[in-house]
C-alpha cells in the first residue's frame, strides 16, 4: 500500500512513528495535517518522509515524548541531514517539521514549535537546472515526430502545449478536451496548476494546428469530459489518461529519434518555451503571466539567454 492510500484511513501505519500520537487528539491531528492541509500528493509524501526521518532520530538519541523535542533537537537533526543531503532536501525538511508543529501547537496538542526557530542551510538559485532546447532543437524535435499516426499527432500536441504556453506538465495532463475551446475566433487552453489555480493562455497558431489534427484524428471532439491526452492503444486507438511518466517516456523515445544531444524530460519545454519567447524580445512580466509564477524570481530560472552569452565569451579564449 502507498503512502497516499495510507493516509487517507486512520491507519497507525499513515503515522510518522508514535513520538506525533501520544493521544487519540495528536494522533487525529496529525491525520488531518497530512489529509486537509497538504493538497498535493507529491508534497505529501515528501513532507510523512520527512517527519518519518525526524521520528526516527529522536527514537535513536533517546527522545521518546513529544514534549521533550527542543529546538536544538531540531538543530541538531538538521545538522545531521546536511552531511548526506542536499540543501533544498534540508529545507523541505525542515519545513515539514515547522509546519506539523505549528498545526500541532494551534490544535492544543503541544505548547510550541520547537522547529521555529531553527535555521536551515542558506540556499540561493539563480540559475535553474532544468535541460533546455535551444529553438532549432525544439524545432528539429516537433519537426522529426511522425504524424502520420495518432500517437505522433497526440505526442506532438503535447510537446506544443507545455512549449507554447509553458505549462507544466501536470497541468497539461490535467486537461480535459473542453479545456481547449474557442474564444474571439482564437484557441485558448485552460490549465489548472499548482494549488488548483486555474489559468488560461491564447494559443500560439501552430499550437492551434496541432491541436486541432490531433482532436480529429482522435475522434474526442464530442467528449468534453473526457482527458485530452491519452494512451492510445494499436487496435482502439485513444485509451485511458496519461501520467507524467508516460509522458517521460514518450519524450525520450521522440529526443532519441530526432537525435537530439541535449537531455530532455517533463520540465524542459517549460523551460524552453520561456526562453525562447524571451530571446524574441518578449517581457519578463508577461512570460511571467503566461507561466503563472507568482514571483518573477522563479521565472527568471528558466531564462537561459546567458548560456549564449557564456559560450561566447568561453571562445575567445584563443590558445
């Protein structure tokens, strides 16, 4: 059983260790904290293995009560992480842990958040690590799908929504057919990201086209309701919904047939989309808009035009 179909029973198994249920009331805390306040199942997983780890600490230093954490105990467990993780890994589990208390410490269960304030590791990224394309690969890639076939229309769909409205990936799997409709004699595409934030974008003209073979060829027209991006099987033709690895998978069968260097996967149009409406003059703001950042921080991340700039400079060191 998973992670995710434990939590979802009072099952002492969804419970990081029994140092977070001392009594029935901290055992139904903390059932509500990983239930109702962490929407996203990624997040959720993360944040139990995390609290797991730091339960599993405290039972090997001799630290059997809830009352008993400190804030150094907490320091000290971070301490200890940062000798075999990396920074950001830290950090998310130390949030994890600040967060728990804090609900902890709202329902009466404990007095206060030893995890407060504790200090995790300082972690600046100006520069994200996400492969990107450079505009003639993601054309090569679109280029060298075979769409002759219902899977290379669907496939080639796909890369063009996350690339021309830098969606995610989640987002984009998340669509429904009636999420592509028309508006102002224009496509539009409706995506709901993190949070459950719904965000629409215009489409990009060629984005329309692929979308639009890819919709008749699959005969789903009429099925509002039904996912937009689908497994497609060789006798019935479109099947059940697509999953991220799926889509993983189809993207390294198509960078490999196109005989692309660079290394791709899930988050590299988003990235490459950005960059490339960039490199064209286009605003920080307005890519900031269409990728649904709330901060122009994060967008930044995907801004790769210094990696031109960088080579140039690399090659004039003539020796």
């Amino acid at each position: 059983m998973t992670d995710n179909a434990l939590i979802l029973s009072p099952s002492p198994a969804v419970f990081p260790a029994k140092l977070f249920t001392p009594t029935p009331m901290a055992a139904k805390r903390v059932l509500e904290f990983f239930t109702a306040q962490i929407n996203n199942d990624h997040t959720r997983v993360a944040y139990l293995n995390a609290t797991r780890r730091f339960a599993e600490w405290c039972e090997r230093s001799g630290i059997h009560e809830l009352v008993d954490v400190e804030p150094f105990h907490v320091a000290a467990f971070v301490k200890e992480l940062q000798g075999g993780f990396s920074p950001p890994t830290v950090k998310q589990h130390l949030a994890a842990l600040r967060m728990l208390f804090d609900w902890l410490v709202t329902g009466h269960v404990i007095e206060m958040n030893p995890a407060h304030a504790v200090r995790g590791p300082k972690y600046v990224v100006k520069r994200g690590k996400t492969p990107v394309l450079a505009s003639d690969e993601a054309r090569q890639l679109l280029d060298s799908i075979d769409v002759t076939t219902l899977k290379g229309l669907r496939d080639r769909a796909l890369i063009g929504v996350m690339v021309y409205t830098f969606a995610r990936v989640s987002a984009v799997l998340g669509m429904k057919v009636k999420d592509y409709y028309t508006q102002g004699r224009r496509g539009w595409v409706r995506l709901y990201e993190k949070g459950g934030k719904e965000h629409e974008v215009p489409c990009h003209h060629t984005l329309e086209e692929y979308l639009d073979e890819y919709i008749v060829a699959a005969g789903i027209a009429g099925e509002p309701e039904g996912w937009l991006f689908r497994t497609t099987g060789r006798k019935t033709g479109v099947a059940g919904r697509m999953y991220q690895q799926d889509a993983y998978r189809m993207i390294q069968r198509q960078v490999l047939k196109a005989g692309l260097a660079t290394r791709a996967g899930n988050h590299t149009f988003r990235a490459t989309g950005i960059t490339a409406y960039l490199k064209n003059n286009g605003l920080l703001e307005h890519a900031q808009t269409i990728a649904n950042h709330s901060s122009p921080r994060t967008t930044k991340l995907y801004d790769r035009r210094s990696d031109e700039i960088s080579l140039d400079e690399v090659e004039k060191i003539s020796i």
